[in-house]
C-alpha cells in the first residue's frame, strides 16, 4: 500500500537535440500524499531525466526488504505500485519456477515479472487492488493501470508538456499545476458519474483500464476487462446449491486470501450481513490457523437517532464471532469538526456526511494500532442489495432461474412495478412511458441513472444564468451512462435482465467514484490504514454475475429477500438476526439547526457572499435561499446542497483555486 507520483516529459527539444527536462519536485508532492505512506519515501530518476517514479510506502508484506521503487534485474524496467496484489506467495514460486528473479518478497514486484512477460497485458494476471505505474526504459514508454473496480485512485493530467500521474491530485500542486475549476464537470457532476474531476484537465483513469504515454508524448487509454452477465434468455441448468456452494467456495477464498499480512488487521464491522459475514469467516480462518488469535472489530455508533445506529447489533455479532469490539461514538459535532480535513483528503464534494464517518472510523482503527481492515464494500453492487434495483428488478420476469425458482407471478410483477412507479417521485414516470426517455431508450429501460441523478445533481439554479447558458442543465444520469462503453449498453440492451444493466451501470460509476472514494480509500488512506474488499475479488463477482437474477433477489413472495445466495451460503458464520436482517444503508442522523450548532457555526464562517462569489460559477442568492430553508424546517435536500457548496469553497480554498470564468 502506499501513495506514488509520477511524470514523463514529452515535451521541448533543445537545438541540440536534447529534450529538456525542468527539474520537478517529486519529494514535495510525496509530502503532499505522505499520509498514504508514512513508513519512507523513494525516487527513481531515469538518467536522461525524462522519467520521475516517487514512492511513499506504507509497509504491509516485507516490512524490511519492499522499498520502491522497484527494478529488474537488468536494471531497464521500473514500477511503483499502490495497492494489493493477492496470493503472492504461490505466484512468487511460480514465477522464480520460469527463471524469474526476485529482489524482495514484496507482492508488489510481481507487477514488474508480470509485465516482463506479458507486456501491457500483465494487468490480467493481477488480482487485487492496485494502481501501477511502469516506466520501460527499452521502449521509452510510461505505463500507468488501474485494478478492475476502482479500488485504488489514478488521476493524471500534462503540464507544459509533462505528463503526470498521482494517488492524490493534491501531489500535482509541487510540481507547478495551478488548478482551475471545471464548470461543465462541476454542473454535470463529473466527479461522482464519469471519470472527470472537478478541476479543468485533470482525469481519473477508469477502472479496468491501462494508459500508455510514449517518449513524444502520444497518450492511449485501453480498456483490459469487463463486467458480463448472465444471458436473460437462456435459463441456467446448474442447481440453487450449486450456486450456493460456488458463492460460498469463492468468498472463503477471496477473505483468505486477504488475510496476508505482516501487520495487525482488523474487520469495519456495521450491522448488516456484508460486513457481518466477513468477521464472521475471518474469526472462522485466523482460528483454524491459531486457537488464540484475535480479532479486532470496528464499528461507527451514531448518536441521535436510534434508527441510525448500529452499534448494538454489531457488537452481538462480535461476540457471535469472538472477535472484540470497538464502538466509535460519532455525533453531528464530530462530522461538522472533521469536514474541512475530510474534503482535503477525498478531494471532491460531498453531499452527505457518510465519508466523514468513515474518515472518523479510520482515525480511531488506526489510533488503536490496526493498520490493515477488511470491510464489505462491493456487496451490495453484486448481489442486489440496495432497494432502488427491486425496480429494476420487476422490469422483466426472470426466465433464467431454474425451475422458476424466487419469481414473482407476472400478475405480482407487474402490480410490485406500477406501485413503485407511482409511489416514488424520482421515478414517477409510468412504465408504459419510460421506454420514451432517452436515458431509458440507452439502458434497457432502467431506472438506476435517474435515482442517482436525482441523489447526485444540484439544481440549476445553484448556478449562474450564464454557466447554465454555456453548459446545459444539470444531468448526472445522462452523465452516468456516457462514462459506460456502447459495447456494454449494446449488451444491456439485447442481453442482460434489467436489473443487471442496473448493477453494471452502479459498478461502474457511483462504486468507484462515491463508495470506494469518500467511502473506501480516500477516508481509510488520510490515516494510513489499508482496506481490503474481499466482495470486490473479481474471480467472485464473475461467477455471481453469471448467476440468474432471482438468487440474489428473492421476489417469490410479497417482500423481496435481498441478497438470498449470500445469506444462504454465509449462513454457518453469521447470526440468526443478521440472517434475517434487512438492508439498512450506512447512514448518519440528519443534521438539525437547533441539534447541531456546529453545523451553523460553519455555514457562518463558510456560506458568505463573498466566499460564494470567489468560486465564479454558483448562485448567491439561490444558497442564501437555501440557508434559510434548512434553518426554517430542517429540509435535507437544502442541506445537501449546502454540503455540497460549502465542499467547493474548502476545496477552492485549501487548493488555491482562481475563480472560474463561466
């Protein structure tokens, strides 16, 4: 695990033929990222100078010997490398079997083998999270690759004709960027649907993606792998216990594997069956292996609703486990206090306060010695958790459940769709109408894109007239669904059970820009603590991808049971209340003006005019109205909006941005 900054230059040649290469401050921008690795730093410079690799570690497997960055053996071929690279120790033989030579017993070297022998396909040999950056001194070529769900950041940017890559895009400020907003990506909210930020020329590299960067500066982003389904029209032959038993054999497999460590590890526990049942087979494993072992569990308890915490519940499924327990109290007064230094690190807005809860929760796992953690992200995204895709769910009957296993009647479907429909207002349009919107007409007629779009988007009246003018209405959904191939919505079109199309289009999307953002590696990493997602293990999420619908969202009954194969097949390691559980999303109590005066004391300090009018692009007398409305009737979207605001002029500020010109 660690953070690294990186640069090729591409640019000026002398009248001599030489390039020149200003000198870039690669120790300041690993300062500006040390937090993701306090243990030491290290520098490659290639000779000629166009090429900088910087390393900050944070020491995980060869506490001693894993210094980066590394190099082959022939000394012509060096890699940084962020992240996990899992069953190491068998690869490692494997490799050394062939001819390979090892300089550490790090994991992180089997990138540099794997890309001796396979080139730029050496991603697919990867299984992890990681974020890889490999200069190749024989092809004078940069190579910079992201893990298949985004679990690890890549941003990258060219800079008078420099081409750089950073952890964090704050590393960039060392090396002579100077950040400008960009408008279109803010009112679109490219940072949290595509693979935009919120600054002008500044990109995320998609998940499941590699770019190249040759010595003349020419720049190829290749996509390496991709989410598949099952086909909607072919009914699976294999039987409900095989699925069971295929679910279960992989997550064992995938939790074992992240036990490795040369360090204390902990488990993010809440109270629901995603992070319950990997305590529950982590105590099962470090048992097996050692009787005394414990283990250390971490869970948030939110104060002022009981309704929003967990604590309780987690706490008996620690003690179901074994395994001691560590609640965090959190009030609305520890979220408001560690905003500002949250959004520092997350480096984009925020419109609630989850990722501040996560930022707490990491400080205290870390504070108490844990350096590594497993949590239960990506859960939800495979095996139909959240309740907005039981919509998406009823859009067709599943025909590839065997034996007509978990479906709904089709009278029973269609009357569970129209009352949703009806009911909820951000999908209010009618099922017989929807197929006329053109985000429905892309996307198999989902409504995944216009709940999150409605979750997502501001309204345009938080903007200029004139912004409004130049960059069109607010639209995340439409947003969402161009960062997807056209090979994919083909897909969903043709091939996939909307509620697939559903999940790829959450995958690949809110997952890695929200959830394994603010939620997952931005909030853990400010504290140096290493998240491992073993529901993210792409060997699993292929063979539950491949599953029909119904197993997952059993929907044969008046109540959907959600996350059925899960339960089934996790059901020796978790407890009877959790098994009967239902989803309950990780979520703080809602601010309130006359309960949080440390809410209004930053509103106060944060949401002046003239602070407002700095960012060149919002509307004042839109977010003194909304101000008002919050502190009238505690309205919720109006806070959202406030969060949101009050995140840009942090940012603005801590990042020196110059006002934008609409």
């Amino acid at each position: 695990m660690c953070g690294f900054t990186v640069y090729l230059h591409t640019g000026t040649i002398s009248q001599n033929g030489d390039i020149e290469t200003p000198a870039l401050d690669l120790d300041g921008a690993l300062h500006l990222i040390r937090h993701r690795g306090p243990d030491s730093q290290g520098i490659y410079i290639s000779p000629d100078g166009r090429c900088g690799l910087g390393h900050a570690r944070l020491s995980i497997i060869d506490l001693e010997g894993g210094q980066q960055p590394l190099s082959n053996i022939h000394n012509n071929i060096h890699a940084v490398v962020n992240g996990e690279l899992y069953d190491h120790d068998r690869l490692m033989l494997e490799l050394k079997a062939k001819g390979h030579q090892f300089k550490t017993q790090s994991d992180s070297e089997l990138a540099l083998h794997y890309y001796e022998d396979y080139d730029t396909d050496f991603v697919e040999q990867l299984r992890g999270e990681f974020a890889v950056a490999i200069w190749d001194e024989r092809k004078g070529r940069l190579t910079v690759a992201r893990d298949r769900f985004g679990i690890k950041p890549v941003y990258y940017t060219v800079i008078n004709g420099t081409f750089m890559a950073a952890s964090e895009i704050k590393a960039f400020l060392a090396l002579g960027w100077k950040p400008e907003w960009d408008v279109s990506s803010i009112v679109h909210d490219g940072a949290a649907t595509d693979f935009r930020t919120c600054f002008k020329d500044v990109y995320k590299l998609p998940p499941a993606h590699y770019m190249t960067v040759s010595s003349s500066g020419s720049i190829q982003v290749k996509q390496y792998w991709e989410a598949e389904y099952a086909n909607k029209y072919v009914e699976d032959t294999r039987s409900v216990e095989e699925m069971v038993l295929g679910v279960r054999e992989r997550l064992l497999e995938a939790v074992r594997l992240r036990l490795r460590a040369d360090v204390p590890l902990g488990v993010y526990l809440s109270g629901g069956i995603d992070s319950s049942c990997i305590a529950g087979v982590v105590a099962d494993l470090l048992r097996k292996e050692n009787p005394d072992a414990v283990l250390n569990t971490y869970c948030i308890s939110f104060t002022g609703g009981e309704k929003f915490d967990e604590g309780e519940i987690a706490e008996r499924t620690a003690e179901f486990c074994g395994a001691k327990f560590h609640k965090i109290p959190v009030t609305n007064q520890d979220m408001i206090d560690n905003f500002a230094d949250a959004i520092w690190h997350i480096e984009q807005p925020l419109f609630n306060l989850n990722g501040v809860g996560k930022y707490i929760l990491s400080k205290h796992a870390r504070e108490s010695g844990i350096t590594v953690t497993l949590t239960g992200e990506g859960s939800d995204e495979h095996f139909i958790g959240y309740e907005f895709f039981h919509t998406d769910y009823l859009r067709e009957a599943d025909n590839s459940t065997p034996n007509g296993f978990g479906r709904p009647t089709e009278e029973t479907r269609l009357r569970q769709l129209n009352e949703r429909l009806e009911n909820n207002l951000m999908m209010s349009h009618k099922m017989d109408k929807s197929v006329d919107t053109p985000s429905s007409r892309r996307w198999n007629n989902i409504v995944m894109q216009d709940h999150f779009g409605a979750l997502l988007s501001s309204p345009a009246e938080m903007y200029q007239d004139d912004v409004i003018k130049r960059h069109g209405i607010p639209d995340s959904g439409s947003a969402m669904l161009e960062a997807t191939s056209a090979i994919a919505r083909s897909k969903a079109r043709k091939y996939w059970h909307p509620v697939h199309a559903s999940l790829f289009l959450e995958n690949h999307t809110f997952l890695p820009n929200i959830l394994l953002n603010s939620l997952g590696d931005r909030s853990e990493m400010a504290h140096s603590i290493e998240a491992r997602t073993p529901f993210l293990d792409h060997h699993l999420c292929e063979y539950v991808n491949s599953l029909p619908p119904s197993v997952k969202l059993r929907g044969d009954g008046e109540e959907f049971n959600e996350k059925w194969i899960l339960k089934e097949a996790m059901k020796p390691y978790i407890t009877e209340e959790i098994y009967k559980r239902t989803k309950h999303p990780f979520m703080p109590p809602p601010n309130k003006p006359d309960k949080a005066p440390p809410a209004l004391k930053l509103m106060n300090e944060l949401l002046t005019k003239e602070k407002v009018d700095q960012l060149g692009w919002a509307n004042w007398a839109f977010i003194e109205s909304q101000r008002e409305r919050f502190l009238e009737n505690t309205d919720q979207t109006a806070f959202k909006n406030l969060l949101v605001i009050m995140s840009y002029i942090i940012i603005g500020e801590k990042f020196g941005v110059a006002p934008a010109v609409a």
